[in-house]
C-alpha cells in the first residue's frame, strides 16, 4: 500500500523528490549529487531536471554546473506571502518609513543564494535608481541587507559562503577581503542594522535593518536606498535613518513575529 502512490505518477513523484533535495540543502547541488541522493536512474533525473528547468522550478548555473530552486517558487511565493498578509502589511511600513525619510524604500527577501527586492515606495524626495521589484542581487557581501543575512550566520558558514560565492569587487567601495567583512559583520550585529556605501553600484547607498517572521527567524529586510550625494559616509544622517529603519523593523517584527 505505501508504495502505490508512486506507482500511480512516479515522474511526478521524482520531480518532487528533486525539488526536495534542492530546496533542503542550503548549498547548490551538482547532477551527480542529486544522483547520489535520490537513487534513480541518471536517464530518469536528467529528463525530470530538463522539464523543472523548462517551467523554471530549477536553475542550472552553466559555469558551476550546478542546481538550485528556480523563480518560479518567488511567484509562488508572493502568492503565498500576500495570502498570509505578509507583503501587504510590510507595505505600510514601507511607505512610513519612505515619508520620514523622504527617500526610496525597499522590501529585501533572500532566495538562497540571492537576494531579491520584492517591494519598493518612493518618498518625497526620492531620487529614481536603478533597482526595482523583482531586481536579483547576487552579491551579499556588496550591499546592506545581504550582510543583514550574513550577521545572522555562524562565522563558519559565512566563511563556506565567502569561498563558495566570492567577494568580488564590485566598485572601488566594495569590502572584498574576508577579514574586513568580518569585522563589518560584528559591527552590524552590534547595531543592528547594516549599510552599504556605492559598494555594489556607484552612486548608490543601502541601509538596512531584518524584519522577523513568526518563528523568530529573518523573513526580509527593511531597506532606504537613496544616492550618495545626500549620505555622508561620515556624516550624521546615516546613523539618523539607521536608527529609524531599525526602529520601524522593529515595530513591525513585534507586530507580527515573536520579538
């Protein structure tokens, strides 16, 4: 009896498997170790992995050779996450915080190993930047809400995924030494929120503070985006709109998570 589900659809059921395997481990995985986990024939996953990557459920990465969930489950997932209320609640945050500021506010997810702008209001004197929902990041280590995720791992995973991804320099801002981003790590933690001056784009700077979700755990990012100009890298309103992201960050976790 517990074998004839599968028997009923087994390439639905070894399309779930794979699914599965990727979505579980927090690395991306290569054919054969997919292979190597799931036990099936390497002609059978390789139609499968040609299907979910066609409906874009899997991305292969051609240089690494590798696989991980695809797109498809963010679609999903903001399907799932404006059914619970999660994104429309997060957006009246996201205009207070872009009406005390006067800049551009964002909504900052991470999809393993990227980081996706899910939402975004622009204030008063909000300044047109380059970035816009649905906008992939795929450097952590170059922008304020990715080293908002990096605070929240051990020190040795933060340093499998420094080796795994890379600090690539980006701009002449850009932290690309893993001793230093450490050191910004810790400084982060302390106060709990991050920034990031022109690191990933010239022009551009980041500030951001983690959202929680019910279970204590990091559901996203509380972003302002603004150029620049109008953020001294040694000035006051930095740590200004640094309190007051965090501020409201907050207000929103205590709302609606465990804090």
């Amino acid at each position: 009896m517990d074998k004839e589900p599968k028997s009923l659809a087994p390439s639905l059921s070894r399309g779930l498997d794979v699914i599965e395997i990727l979505a579980k481990n927090s690395e991306e995985l290569s054919f054969t170790e997919i292979l190597q986990g799931l036990k099936i024939p390497a002609s059978s996953l390789w139609r499968v992995l040609q299907i979910l990557r066609d409906r874009d459920y899997v991305h292969f990465d051609e240089r690494r050779r590798t696989y991980r969930v695809g797109f498809q489950f963010l679609y999903m997932g903001n399907i799932l996450m404006n059914g619970f209320g999660y994104r429309s609640l997060a957006r009246e945050y996201l205009k207070r915080l872009a009406e005390e500021s006067g800049e551009t506010t964002e909504l900052d997810v991470r999809i393993r190993d990227q980081l996706v702008l899910i939402d975004q209001v622009e204030g008063d004197d909000a300044v047109r930047l380059y970035s816009y929902p649905g906008s992939v990041i795929p450097y952590f280590h170059a922008t304020a809400p990715g080293k908002v995720y990096l605070a929240h791992m051990e020190k040795e995973k933060l340093r499998r995924v420094a080796k795994k991804l890379g600090l690539p320099r980006l701009t002449i801002h850009t932290i690309y030494d893993l001793e230093q981003l450490e050191k910004e790590i810790d400084d982060v933690k302390l106060r709990g929120y991050a920034y990031d001056f022109e690191e990933l784009r010239e022009g551009v700077c980041r500030i951001s503070a983690p959202i929680y979700d019910r279970e204590n755990k990091v559901l996203g990012c509380f972003t302002i985006a603004c150029p620049s100009f109008r953020l001294d890298k040694n000035g006051a309103r930095k740590d200004d709109l640094g309190l007051l992201v965090k501020k409201i960050a907050f207000e929103f976790s205590k709302e609606h998570g465990r804090l």
